[in-house]
C-alpha cells in the first residue's frame, strides 16, 4: 500500500518528492558523521587576554565556521584585535553570558600622545555601546581654561595661545557657565567604568591611562548557552547557526550518549532516512487527500453565500447555542446592540473589518467586529478567529464574548470591550493631547503586558502577524489587551518557519519574512521592536511627512541608535534629559529593541527573553535612590547626565552589567 501511494505520488510531483529524498538523505549523512568542526572550534588566545570562542573566532587558529560574520579576532603582538568597518579595537575581556565586550581604540596604546578627533560609530556592525559606558569629553583649542573644575591637559594638542583638555560630566562644566563655544570643536569618547574606580584615584590618573580602561559593546548573536551546557561548540555555517557536538551536529544542542561507532551511526543515519521518508509518504498522501477535501467545501461554501437563502451554509455551529465553547449571538441581537451599526458607534476598522461600540441586553459593553464581505476567505478567517481566541486565556489579551453562527448573514465577532482606546491613540493619536502624554512607567508597563501576552501566545505555538500600537488596547487601568488575531495562524510544533504570503502592517513587517516569505515567532519580535521604538518616540511606525531616509520608523531608530544619537528620538516629555532612571532604562529599552528590530530572525531574542529582559528593566526603575556622594564627588560623576546629578555610583546595574568573564 505504502508502495503504491509512492509511486503514484512520484508520477505525480516527481521532481519535488526527489528533492525531499534527496534532502533526507543528506541530513542523514551529515547529522551521522564525525564531526571534525568540533575539534575545529577549539577556544583559542592569543597569548595575552581572554579565551576566544563564538561568535568571535581567530583566523588561522580556527575556521570560519567558528564564528559570525564581523567577529573575526585577530593576534597582534599577542594581543586580541577586534576590527570594525573603521577601528582597531583591542579586547580587553568579553563576557559572553552577558553579550558584551570591552574594548579599547589601539591607537591609545600606539600614540605617544592620543587625541581622539572624532565620535565613534558603529555603522554596519553587529555591536553597539554599551548603556553603562560613560562619556569623557575633550576639548580643543579652547580660548580659556575652566576655573575650579578637574581637567585632563592635553600637552600634545596646545600651543601658546589655545588651550586643550579633557573632563568628565561636560554638562557639569556648562553650569559653571564655562561656554563650550570658546572652543574649536569638541568629541565624546565612551568609557567603562566598573564599581571599583575610586573617584579619588580617578583625578590623579592622566588621560590615556583612562582611555586604556576601555568602553564596552554589546554585540547581537544568536545565543550560545544551551549548545554548551550541552557539551557541543558553537558554530555559524552560511545562514544557519549551529552546534557542532564531538561525533555529530544538531542544530540547538547536543545529547548525551554520543560515542556510536561508525556502523551504528551509518545504520542509524540510513534507518532516520527510511522512516522519514516513511512518514512524508504518509503526510503527502493525507495532505493530498484533505486538500481535495478542503476545495470540495470552499467551492461549496463560496456558492452558498451567493445565493439567497443563507441556510444552505452547513457548519459546525448547527450544534446549538456553542460554537467553538463561545456563545452564539443572533445578528438581530448584535444590530440592536450596536443601533443597527450605527456609524457613530464606530471604534476603528482594519484589513478584515470594521469594529463598531455596542451594548447588549444584559447590560455588558461589547466590541463587534463586522467582517466585511462573506466569501470563503471571510468565513475561513471568522473560523480561525474564533478557534484561536476560545484556546487562550492570558490577562493581557482580549477575550472573546461570542459570535454568530456561520449561517448568519454576516459574519460578526463579539469581545469585551476595552474603553480606553489604543496605545497609538494615545501615543501619537487623538488621545496625545498637550499635557496628557504617558508617563515612562505606564510606557514600561505597556511593554512588559505587550510582551508577556506575545510569549504565551508563543508558548501556545501561536503566531500574532500583525503586532502593532493599533491591536494594543488599554483600559482606564492603562492595563494592557492585545487584540485582533485576525492574521494570527497556528504554527506547527518543531517547525521553525511557515512559507507564507506576507500579511501585516507597513512598518512592522518583518523584512526577512517580506522578502523570503517565511513566517516565524520571530517576525512578531521584529514587529514589537517597532512597538517599542513608539514607545520611547511617540512617533508612528510610519509617516510620509519625514525625510524620506526616515519615513520608516525602524531605519531611522537603527541609524540613531547605531550613532549615539538616541537623545534625537526620545520624546522630550519623558525627562530623558533630566531624570536619571529614566535615562537609563530607556537606554536599555533601545539596546533590546535594537535586537529586536535586527534583519536576521536568528539574531533576534526570543520573546521568553525579550519579557525577562523589560522585567530587570523595570525593577532597576523601582529600586529606591540611595544617595553615598560627597560633595567633591560630584564634579567627577562619570555618567553624562544633566544637572542636577542623579546619585548613581551605587545605583545597581542593569542586568547586561558584565559580571562573567569567559
């Protein structure tokens, strides 16, 4: 029998099935092999520094395979050398639990007298600095020197007439009303202070001893921990990451038992071939079947609702007053709740339908959705709808009152009503109005609810699609309901991705999933990146009025972010400037957004990751100031922060602090 449906089907589809084979054989071959990329992907050094190993990888010590792309170390004079589109960078340490490395520019270390010129960037580079660096500000050719104020003398830069220096805290400086116009120009330069600098050592180091301490960077990889707990070796083969094990490779991680020897593996691999070819067989076959089956109804289904007797439709829903475990409601229940879909009782519309206010007869305030028109496609989306929502249940998302039947004569859903509005209402919609802005907590909160109900709808192999500020909605709490799963779609167990047409919202589309059609969990992540960007900005995903290098709201946060410039997109009433915590955690909501919004889906988190993330975020804005500055302190506070000065010198730090070396 088995036979016979494959010959058939090979009649048939020969040229796709010889693929498959082909394809199943292959990873037989290769996951069954001895793996020499293992002994390939040694952790190596370079004699002074730390132990190398993915994403960073040392030409001639190591493969290629080894690593990712822009994280090629190499050895100069037995130190690290770490080199980005523009710079040199010597690595001090890298903490590879936390994603960051400490760095330093090599000319410091080659220059009698170094004197940076220019700002950092980080342009088309896997890396950007670290929220924890400080800033050490130099000046240069400067009329006057500050009076009453620590300086670093730049000897090299000076001549008899101008003046050249560097300070910390160059805002502090201004509010000695010392004018930085006197001088020519002025550059920042990122800097790493761990908790053990001693301000009072500090003062009585020069200049380059400081530049030699280094910044830090964050880089964006994906996540190594679970293949090496597993005993294997990370590494990056083409597009895929991997994990490459002492006898054989898996992609996530490595079992244990794995010492077979070459005649068990070759039975092993040829026995995985022929069952998987067993099974696809059989799927094929049941695909075929239930495809034909599918067409059968839908032709059937897109007749009925031509005609005019509506109670030719057949469906599930002729069981009572349940359909899917929810409640049926009459359509004349539904045009009298919503005063026969009276225009004025309108609360949005979307792709699939126009959403009207309605109140029924037991007194309960209802959102009814009305789907446009009642052909298949309509009625398959109603179901999918209907499915998917009487599956969940989370706080942070919109629950499901009812529907009507199938037979209905339109195709209306029925949910809880969510009074007040949506998070792009309020963020640059009809609910931003002049002193009615959301504060930076209830911003985070929105965050961390968005999130939390995006991982369980992760966890339940569910798939959003359509991940925006517009299908979040608020109550009078400003509490959270993640809404509209009108393109939400189950996403098969162990499957890593869904070919699929591209469904979404301009500026939030996942460009890997635009441009190869490949639907996964992470294309939600991508979207709630964008999500967050709004928040910090207040600005919408869209807007044809920028410039045009900015008019998608994704690329114009990617290229602030990259240049240091973040201050240019934070919406002014957040106190960025002005309130410490504030400023920090906003600094790290941009980090995590800008892994978020990375164009490829492995180098994105998780959305289990991205909900931990926002939570240290926010017990950091929750953690009571504690004030340990004398006053001769003050002048030195390294973060650059506006006066008056935040204590943060024992402020604790946010949980990408490095605090493991590997």
């Amino acid at each position: 029998m088995i036979l016979q449906i494959f010959i058939h089907y090979y009649k048939h589809q020969p040229y796709n099935i010889t693929i498959v084979l082909f394809f199943l054989l292959f990873i037989a071959t290769i996951v069954q092999s001895d793996n020499a990329k293992y002994k390939a992907c040694t952790p190596q050094s370079c004699g002074n520094g730390p132990t190398i190993r993915y994403p960073f990888w040392i030409p001639y010590q190591q493969e290629p395979f080894c690593g990712y792309p822009n994280f090629e170390i190499t050895c100069k004079n037995k130190n690290p050398i770490l080199t980005t589109s523009k710079y040199n960078f010597i690595v001090n340490d890298i903490f590879y639990p936390n994603f960051s490395v400490t760095v330093t520019n090599i000319d410091v270390y080659e220059e009698k007298c170094p004197a940076p010129m220019y700002n950092y960037t980080l342009d088309h580079s896997p890396f950007t600095f670290g929220s924890e660096n400080s800033n050490i500000s130099f000046f240069y050719n400067c009329t006057t020197e500050p009076i009453d104020y620590p300086t670093y003398d730049l000897d090299c830069t000076e001549n008899a007439t101008h003046y050249s220096f560097a300070v910390f805290h160059k805002e502090a400086l201004e509010h000695k009303n010392y004018s930085l116009n006197e001088c020519q120009f002025m550059v920042n330069v990122p800097l790493n202070m761990n908790a053990t600098v001693n301000f009072t050592s500090l003062l009585r180091m020069n200049y380059i001893e400081i530049l030699k301490m280094g910044f830090l960077l964050n880089w964006i990889a994906p996540d190594c921990q679970y293949c090496e707990k597993s005993g294997g070796r990370c590494g990056f083969d083409g597009d895929m990451f991997l994990c490459f094990c002492k006898d054989k490779s898996y992609l996530k991680s490595c079992g244990h038992g794995n010492s077979l020897n070459l005649k068990r593996k070759v039975a092993i691999g040829v026995g995985a071939a022929v069952f998987g070819i067993f099974v696809l067989i059989i799927a094929i076959y049941f695909y075929q079947l239930r495809k034909k089956n599918d067409y059968t109804e839908s032709h059937v289904q897109s007749q009925s609702f031509t005609t005019s007797d509506p109670s030719l439709v057949k469906g599930p829903e002729n069981k009572g007053s349940q359909y899917f475990g929810v409640h049926v409601f009459t359509y004349d229940e539904l045009e009298e709740a919503t005063n026969n879909f009276d225009t004025t009782t309108e609360l949005g519309d979307g792709g699939f339908g126009t959403v009207y206010y309605g109140q029924l007869r037991d007194g309960r305030c209802v959102a009814v959705k009305r789907l446009y028109e009642n052909n298949y496609r309509r009625v398959a989306q109603f179901m999918n709808e209907v499915e998917i929502l009487t599956r969940l249940h989370h706080p942070n998302l919109v629950s499901l009152f009812g529907c009507t039947s199938r037979r209905s004569r339109e195709l209306l859903l029925v949910y809880e009503y969510i009074s007040n509005g949506t998070v792009a209402d309020h963020l640059h919609g009809k609910k931003n109005k002049p002193g009615a802005a959301l504060p930076w907590h209830i911003r985070m909160n929105i965050a961390v609810d968005t999130a939390s109900a995006l991982k369980y709808l992760h966890a339940s192999d569910i798939i959003h699609r359509d991940v925006k500020t517009n299908n979040i909605l608020l109550d009078d709490n400003f509490c959270v309901k993640v809404a509209d799963f009108g393109l939400s779609r189950l996403f098969p167990i162990h499957v890593t991705h869904i070919s699929t047409a591209p469904q979404g919202t301009p500026g939030y589309v996942d460009p890997e999933y635009h441009e190869c059609y490949q639907l996964s969990n992470k294309s939600d992540v991508y979207s709630f990146g964008v999500v967050l960007i709004e928040l910090i900005s207040s600005l919408p995903a869209v807007d044809i009025t920028r410039h045009r290098h900015e008019i998608n709201l994704s690329h114009m946060a990617m290229n602030k972010i990259q240049n240091q410039a973040l201050h240019e997109l934070v919406d002014p009433v957040l106190g960025f400037e002005s309130d410490f915590k504030v400023r920090k955690m906003v600094n790290a909501v941009s980090e995590l957004a800008f892994r978020c919004l990375q164009s490829s889906k492995d180098m994105r988190p998780s959305m289990e990751e991205v909900v931990e993330t926002l939570l240290d975020i926010q017990s950091y804005g929750n953690q009571p100031e504690v004030l340990d500055i004398s006053e001769n302190d003050v002048v030195v506070l390294l973060k650059d922060d506006p006066p008056p000065l935040s204590p943060d010198s024992n402020a604790a730090s946010k949980s990408t602090t490095p605090n493991a070396s590997g």
